[in-house]
C-alpha cells in the first residue's frame, strides 16, 4: 500500500498537486510529537525548537488546536495569540538567553502546516540560513511583530495580510545587513559580514 496522500483543493476548486502524507510542509505536526523537539507544553500549546534554525536560538511556538495560519485566525483566537506571545517572553528571559536580543512574530505567508509563532535571536547567525528567501523572511515586513498581531486581532477582530503579490516583492527584497547600513554582494558575503556582529 502507497503512502497516504492529502488532496488540497485552492479557492477555485480547482484540485492542486496531492500533497504526500510525508511533505516537508507537514513537519512542524511530527516535530510537535518528537519529545527530541519538544521544549515544553501546556493544554493548549507546543514549544519546539525549530530543525532547521535560522539564528542560534529559534524556537516554535504552535498551538494544539488545528489552525492552519494566520488567515484562520480570528477573534476567538484573542486569548491563544496573546497565551503564544506570553510564553514567548517566557522563553527569551530565561537565563539560557541573557545578553541576546529576539523577534517574536509570525511570517507573512506560512510555509509550514499549523499556525506558528517564530521566537528567534537576532544574531541570525546559523548554518541552515542559506538564502535570500530566509533571510528576508525575517528582516523585512514580512514578519510580523506578534504584539501587533495580537493589537490587531483585539481592535478589528481580525488579522490583515498583505497580499501574495506585497509577499513576493518582499521576499525578493535586495539583501541588507539588519544591524547596519552594509549592503551585501550576496548570502557569502552577508553571512561573512553578519560575523563582525556576532563577535
């Protein structure tokens, strides 16, 4: 018997490629369950750390309940979002990461299935950062500050996204040191650079 496949459908009903049950995109549901993953929990939500870290210390906040992004979010979701954001600065005044800076926010357009809050240092000094696509995932206004999320998801009673199109531009933003004004020839030279920071 084949693997299990999942069919998704976008919003003109016209079927997308089945998705196997294994797909990279399904990851953050197996690291929830992998005790390796794991940092803490409670009823309603899971801490991991991210696998694939884009700074020294990144870590997933994701809650139980079946939310698939941002986009399914509304305002019975007031008091998760600001739980996340709690648990969050929970994480960040640990001893463990005294002297570090964070950025606490969500990404624009979610690659990964299950809504997720990303708590990640602000070094953004890791081996698994290797593109443009990663580094301005974080750098620019396609992430988005969870405190605003949650101010926006209070006052209006739900949470605005920019367009795919807004998304792609930011995405393809040209590379910019996020601590100063150098502007890199490439990922090399930037991730050589984001060094003088880190030291």
């Amino acid at each position: 018997m084949g693997p299990k496949r999942i069919l998704v459908k976008n919003q003109g009903n016209v079927a997308k490629k089945p998705k196997l049950s294994g797909h990279w995109s399904l990851g953050l549901l197996d690291a929830m369950k992998d005790p390796e993953c794991v940092v803490k929990e409670d009823d309603t939500v899971v801490v991991i750390k991210d696998k694939y870290p884009k700074a020294e210390f990144h870590y997933l906040i994701a809650p139980k309940e079946d939310i698939s992004s941002l986009k399914k979010v509304d305002k019975t979701h007031i008091d998760l979002l600001e739980h996340m954001q709690e648990l969050a600065e929970t994480i960040v005044n640990d001893n463990q990461h005294k002297d570090k800076s964070f950025r606490m926010g969500y990404h624009a357009e979610a690659s990964m299935v299950r809504l997720h809050l990303h708590v990640i240092s602000n070094d953004m000094n890791s081996n698994a950062l290797k593109t443009k696509k990663h580094w301005n995932s974080f750098t620019t206004d396609f992430f988005l500050d969870s405190k605003e999320v949650c101010k926006q998801l209070k006052e209006e009673g739900t949470v605005t996204l920019p367009s795919a199109e807004t998304c792609k531009k930011l995405l393809d933003t040209p590379l910019k040191c996020h601590k100063c004004e150098y502007i890199p020839k490439h990922m090399p030279d930037l991730k050589k650079h984001i060094m003088t920071h880190v030291q």
